[in-house]
C-alpha cells in the first residue's frame, strides 16, 4: 500500500532540511492550507449558502467583488492576523499593505495573496482559485513596510496556488520543487497526489483570450500563428484551451504542458502592458512554473528579475514550457521594438507610493 503523505508531514519532512528552522515558516504554510480548506467548503456550497453573486462594493481595480471575494479575503487575513509569524500582508482586494493589528505581535514574513482568482466565474460553477505567495521581511523594525512587500519573485520563499473544481488542489513550492496535493473530504486532510510536477513534453496546449487578438502587437500575433503551426517550420500545431479562469488554465499547463499568455491589450491607453498582476498572480504561477522546469517571462525577461514600483502593478505574462516561452520573447524583440522600448521605461520605473 502507498504510504499517506499528509501536507502537514510533507511541509515537516521538508523543514528537517534547514536545522536552523524554528517552525514559524512551517506552521504559516500550514494554515494557509487550513484557510484553503475552509474556503473550499464554501466554495462546494456557494449557492446553498446564499453568497453567489456580486456585492455593492469594488476592488482597487474597479472590478465588482463577488460575495464569496469578500469571504475569502477575509478567512485568508483572520487565519494569519494573529500568528505572530508575519509582518504584513497584502490582497489583491485592498489599496494598501495590510498592517497586522497593533495588539498582535508581528514576525519576519511577508504574506501576498489573490484570495479568489477567477471569482466571475463562480456564478457559472467553472473552477476558481486562491494564489499566494511568501517573502521573507528585508526591512527593520517590528513591523512591516512597503519595501518588505514590493520585492522581486526571484526572492520568495515560497508560492503556490488552491484549485477549487471537481476536486480541491493545493500546489506549492519552497524553492525545492513542485508538490500537489488532493483534499480528501472524508478525512479533511490534504495527501500528496502529484510529488516533484515537473512540466512535461511535448507541451499539448495554448492558452490565450483570442477574442483580444486584434489588441495585439504583431510579434505576439506571429507567435499565435507559430502556435498554430501557420508560421515556423516543424511547429506541430498546439491544441486551443482557455477558460478564463487564470488557476485552471495555468494548473492545466502545468500538468499537461503548454503556454498562457495575457499580452499587452493596446485598447487600453492607461494599461498598455497587460491585465495581470505582477505581485498577486504574476510572482507566484511564475516562480512556480521556473521550480517545475518552466519559465515565465513578461515579453522581454523573466518576470522573477521584475523590480516591483507599486503594489497593484501589471505586468504582461507568457508562462508554461520553456522553449514557447523563449519563442515569445523571439517575436517580440523581432516584432515589437517600439512596445519593448516603451514597455521597458515603464518595467524599469521608479518605485511610487502607495
């Protein structure tokens, strides 16, 4: 019989490898995935449970929160606000860090985390998605500050992401590979399923919105046709899956090999370089993807080199098998001179304050 290997006892075997550690790391990655649990029961019972649906309210970017948003965010900062193993954290649902309270003391993590990824497709039952991510705090003081957060991805300490479908995935990494594991519940408890994923080959997919493919610089227009096989000699062409639901399409890839991509739409004047976001999504699928073998890159570098200058920041995405994500940057710098010239002035900007 296969040995059970619970996430509890997989996140202790991997701390006997650091005998300097004191358990505070351990334990926080523990109950991010005890908030993952308590999401995932909602998220199974949504529609029983009366919170489908859109709120009053908006996020920073503007965006309508669902009910089950402001359910998540809400376990997610609760589940960690009084540890006293972190020194701030920060959502993709608020305008600034999130200090942690006064009257709780503060440790020497970071916590970043996209509490319901996908969440407009929760009214239509397709799967969404919790993205987190975990850096280490550089500044000093007792408390957190904006530079502990706006740090490159080549710096965390760790990543992951929760799929929330037919089953409930947990998938992360300490920088020692890429570890899944599958809630089983009968027993509310996470058991390893996928140990050391490693993005296999030949890659199987492309996933892309075309119906924005008019938006699109040229060279990631030929890359979409190189894809397709239209363009490039010996290109088997790739097979099409995009649900819009960025957790699923990247878990899909990372399984099954392939390449997302979210470019640069050129509708928007005020948001020329894309619609993800570099410290909530960005960061963590791409960190993820470079411990599976893969590679994440912005169209002109990796996106783990990324110097961040605001929190909410944006930042294009091509994510997946390294050689297509290579093959991107080909045709970008082939293609796009005048959007990698201006879109590096904006990468390379300054830090702004929050």
């Amino acid at each position: 019989m296969t040995a059970l290997v619970t996430i509890e006892r997989h996140i202790l075997d991997q701390q006997k490898r650091y005998p300097q550690a004191t358990g505070s790391f351990t334990s926080l990655l523990y109950d991010i995935a005890l908030a993952a649990k308590i999401i995932a029961r909602e998220t199974t019972r949504a529609g029983l449970a009366g919170i489908l649906g859109a709120t009053d309210s908006e996020n920073v970017y503007g965006e309508r929160q669902q009910k089950l948003d402001v359910f998540a965010d809400n376990i997610i900062f609760k589940m960690n606000d009084h540890t006293q193993r972190l020194c701030a954290m920060a959502s993709e649902e608020h305008d600034d860090i999130i200090a942690i309270p006064p009257h709780y003391g503060a440790g020497k993590y970071v916590l970043l985390y996209d509490p319901l990824d996908g969440s407009s497709n929760i009214d239509v039952n397709v799967s969404v998605g919790t993205i987190f991510a975990i850096h280490r705090k550089i500044s000093r003081g007792a408390r957190g500050r904006i530079e502990d957060v706006l740090q490159p991805g080549s710096s965390l300490a760790a990543a992951g992401y929760v799929i929330y479908g037919s089953s409930t995935m947990l998938v992360y990494t300490t920088g020692q590979g890429v570890h899944g594991f599958t809630l089983d519940p009968s027993v509310g408890e996470f058991l390893l399923s996928h140990p050391d994923i490693r993005i296999p080959e030949p890659p199987v997919y492309y996933s892309v919105n075309q119906g924005h493919e008019k938006y699109w610089t040229h060279g990631v227009r030929r890359f979409t046709r190189w894809l397709q096989g239209i363009d490039g000699e010996g290109q088997a062409p790739l097979s099409q899956r995009y649900i819009g639901s960025l957790v699923t399409d990247f878990h899909r890839n990372l399984l099954q090999g392939g390449v997302f991509y979210y470019p640069g739409d050129m509708r928007s004047p005020d948001k020329p370089y894309g619609k993800m976001r570099l410290m909530f999504e960005v960061q963590a699928l791409g960190f993820i993807a470079d411990q599976a073998g893969g590679y994440a890159s912005d169209g002109i570098g990796s996106v783990l080199t990324i110097q961040p200058h605001h929190l909410h920041q944006r930042a294009p995405m091509f994510v997946g098998n390294r050689w297509l994500v290579e093959q991107a940057e080909a045709f970008i710098h082939q293609h796009d001179q005048d959007w990698v010239k201006a879109y590096g002035a904006y990468r390379d900007a300054k830090r702004q304050p929050v």
